[in-house]
C-alpha cells in the first residue's frame, strides 16, 4: 500500500463512519433485542463462559486494560459460519462483533431485516439504531480479505468502533 492509500484510508475511514450514522439511520423494530442470543446487556462474562464453554478469550496488545476482555466462538447464523466476539468492559457485556465471508453478506443482511426490520442501505452497510441497541451490518472494503461484520452493541458504547479501527490501522502497516 503505498503513502497516499494510507493516508486516504486514515482520512476516509472516520468520515465514512460518521456518514454511515448520519445517512443509514433507523429505529429498531419493537423486538429490540437487550443484548445478543441468550446475553443480555451488562452480563458477566462467567456467564457468557457458563453458556458457551467453547468461547475462547482472546488477548492482545491493543488493550491490556485488566476491565476490558474478549472472548470469540465460532458458530452459525442459520447455515452462515461466523466468527462471533464478545467485548465486555468492567465484566459487563458491551459489544458483540460477528465476521463472515462476504459471500453470505446479502444472506445476513435478509435476516437481519427480518430480526431488526426495514433500514436504508447504503454501501457503508445498514444501521439499526434503538434506545439500547445499535446493529451494524457492514461489508468490510479495507481488509484483505475483505469479510463483512456485524456489530451490536449497547447503544452509546463506542469503544468497538475504536478497535475496529486500530485493528485497521494495524493491518495496514501503521500501528
């Protein structure tokens, strides 16, 4: 990747993510979910380990803060294997992120519009956004390879999108 990439890829990424909030912007249906599959919001990652003891805990450089862990599975939406990672900050669930191939993109999205209701695309992703979940479903254009993610949070926490950026920047060589 030469200089003038990465600087393009340093301006355009947080420019994009703030177009995704302002352009794909919707309510989440009435079934708002508190929390993702059998986690609700602010549970405690023995419980996470209780329910799911194939989930492993991930460590990292990029934050070795004692309150903050991740834990990832693989598993499956219906027939689409996914990577699924858990963010908890204070032994509270806060983020859950979901990767998968792009080629069950246009598949998530369908059953995400069915879960979460009618929202504006763009190609940015799609943007549910409740009182206390946000849903992103984005395909990811920056990585090679370039997997789509789903993320969905507890509305307000945006330590994920942080990540996800520094992990960006990271696989471009600028970390």
């Amino acid at each position: 990747m030469n200089g003038m990439e990465n600087m393009r890829l340093r301006v355009v990424t947080p420019i994009i993510l703030a177009l995704i909030s302002v352009v794909v912007t919707t309510v989440l249906a009435s079934n708002e979910p508190s929390g993702f599959r059998d986690f609700d919001w602010d549970s405690s990652s023995d419980n996470l380990k209780q329910k799911l003891p194939r989930a492993n805990e991930i460590t990292d450089s990029i934050d070795s803060s004692a309150n903050y862990r991740r834990f990832e599975v693989n598993d499956s939406i219906g027939d689409i294997p996914v990577t699924i990672r858990f963010y908890f900050l204070a032994d509270k669930l806060q983020a859950v992120e979901l990767e998968f191939l792009m080629q069950y993109y246009k598949q998530l999205t369908m059953i995400f519009k069915e879960k979460y209701g009618p929202a504006p695309e763009s190609k940015y992703g799609i943007l549910w956004k409740g009182g206390q979940t946000t849903v992103l479903l984005s395909p990811n254009q920056y990585l090679k390879p370039a997997n789509g993610y789903a993320t969905i949070t507890k509305t307000g926490w945006a330590y994920l999108g942080w990540r996800r950026q520094e992990e960006i920047r990271r696989a471009a060589g600028k970390l």
